[in-house]
C-alpha cells in the first residue's frame, strides 16, 4: 500500500498522547470521508460482522428531538496502552501496510469494546453535560481507525455505528447515515451496514428506502431479521400504507428454512391489518409456538390472539 502524504498526516495527527499521559488526540470537528473508490476491497481485518447491529433505537414517533449537538474541540488526554504504542511507534517509523493496519485495528477495538458496554448497560449515552463520556474515547478511536485506513468497509461501519450511539440527534444521525452509504459504496454487500442505513431511515420517517434497505439487508443475510427489525418492517408497511408489499415479503422470508417467530409476528399484524382475520390468527398462534423457549414473546403473541378473539 502506497501512504499518501494525507495519510500519514491523519496518521499524525490521530496519534493519541505517544509517550506522554499529558500530551493529547485532537479529534477535528469534521470527518471528511474519502470520495475516491478503492481498486479493490480488502479482506475483513475487524470482526465487525455478523455481530448485532449497535444503534440507540429511538421510537418512530419518539419525544421531541434534541438540537444538534456539533463537536467542539475535543481535547482527550487517554493515556497510550502498551500494545497501541508499539503499534504507533512501528507505524511511525515503517508506516508500510502491516504496520498502519496493525495500528488501525486497535483502535477499532477500543470503540467496539466502548460500544459493548454501552450496549450491556455498562455506561450510559453520552449526557450531553461534558465530553468526558466514554462515547467521545470510541469517536477519537473510530475516527483514526478509519481515517488512517480509509478504504476498510470495517472501519467505515464502526464510524456509523458509533455516530448512531449518541442517539436523536440529527447531526449525528446524518454523520451515521453518511458512514454507512460510504461502507455500502466501498462494499455493496455489507449487509449489516445497509441494515444500519434501514434502521436511520426509519428513525427519519424516510419509510420507503427505509423498507428498501431492510427487505434487502435481510434477504441478503435472513440471520439479521429479528423482533426489532421485522417489527421496524412491519411498523413502515402500515405507515405507507403498502400492507401488501410486506405480505409479500415476510411470506417469501418464511419460505427459507429456520424461519423465525419474528418474522411470523409481523405478517400476522399485516394480514390483521389488511382484513385477513382467520390466516392472521393461525399465523399468530404459529408464532407463539415459534417463541416457546421466550416466554416474554411467545405471552405477548398469545395476548395479542387473545385481543383479537375478543373483537379489540
């Protein structure tokens, strides 16, 4: 790989503190990602597959959206694990591919593991009150991995995926939907970038290329459908008042084998919506069946059955 003098300066200038815990990482308030597309992709250097797809999932209709919250500067003392700074001292002086990619992914590592608590409840979303948040720690760190190897689809998503943590904001959200575009450009089949990109379109009310991306995201990879996303489907199908367009598509999804109570659910609310009450309660009674080892699920399909027995 050829560094160019850009690269080596985002190199530079992303070196958390080298030697010294009082030096810092100026995270720039803007992240230009690279227009130019690589000759080709490169091989998955960070385990960003086939993992959950990390976002804060507000509501459709949540409550009134906080105003964009631009980055100042961000001035972040972390001091330099032992791995990372051999890492960046190899780079430095040998900036040849191994080493620079080396470099990359240990600061990848860092975001997903700051993304993981966050997802296990170990911390909390950002407060909005500082930049002490740890959400700020996996920005520097996804910022450098994928401004020093930009065109790792990998690195790119993570980005996204960290921009979507920080929940309704709409600057964030945009920054969101633009890393997961570019992770799509670099490699058309990310499909858990594409869901990513699904799920902040319908958090924008964009329901169309919202279902776009979801049928499609899905139909590439049945293993990303669960309750969230069939239920986000399934939500987009109403409020377009396209019932039939998901008819269609949950009944061609169930035709794949290990099909799952998920998908089952939402067709049976869409089959309810359009009027079709008797296949809706055997497909309902399908689906509590389905989420026998979830109790939680499997009781709420069964009271939804129950409320349709009663006329509700």
């Amino acid at each position: 790989m050829q560094l160019t003098v850009s690269v080596l300066a985002a190199l530079m200038l992303f070196a958390m503190p080298l030697q010294a815990a009082d030096e810092t990482v100026i995270v720039e308030e803007e992240f230009v990602l690279e227009e130019e597309m690589p000759e080709d992709d490169t091989s998955d250097f960070f385990s960003g597959r086939d993992r959950d797809i990390f976002s804060i999932a507000e509501d459709v209709f949540a409550s009134e959206e906080e105003e964009p919250e631009e980055f100042e500067s961000l001035n972040l003392e972390v001091p330099l694990q032992p791995e990372e700074e051999k890492a960046l001292a190899s780079a430095l002086e040998n900036p040849d591919e191994l080493n620079v990619l080396t470099l990359a992914i240990l600061r990848a590592r860092e975001a997903s593991s700051i993304l993981d608590s966050l997802k296990s409840g170990e911390n909390t979303p950002p407060s909005g009150e500082g930049k002490d948040d740890r959400i700020y720690i996996a920005l520097a760190n996804a910022m450098s991995a994928a401004e020093i190897y930009p065109d790792e689809p990998d690195f790119i998503f993570l980005l996204g995926q960290v921009y979507a943590a920080f929940g309704p904001n709409s600057f964030t959200r945009e920054l969101a939907e633009a890393a997961a575009e570019r992770t799509l450009e670099l490699d058309p089949t990310y499909s858990e970038a594409r869901l990513l990109l699904g799920i902040l379109q319908h958090q924008n009310r964009s329901f169309t290329p919202a279902i776009d991306n979801l049928e499609r995201a899905v139909s590439e990879k049945p293993a990303l459908l669960d309750f969230r996303t069939s239920s986000l489907l399934g939500a987009a199908y109403f409020l377009e008042n396209d019932l039939p367009r998901g008819e269609i598509f949950f009944r061609k999804y169930l035709s794949l084998p290990d099909h799952r109570g998920d998908a089952l659910f939402s067709l049976a609310m869409i089959l309810h919506g359009i009027g079709k009450m008797q296949d809706a309660g055997e497909t309902m009674k399908l689906a509590a069946e389905a989420f026998a080892k979830d109790t939680e699920k499997a009781s709420y399909a069964r009271s939804v059955l129950a409320e349709w027995s009663e006329g509700k």
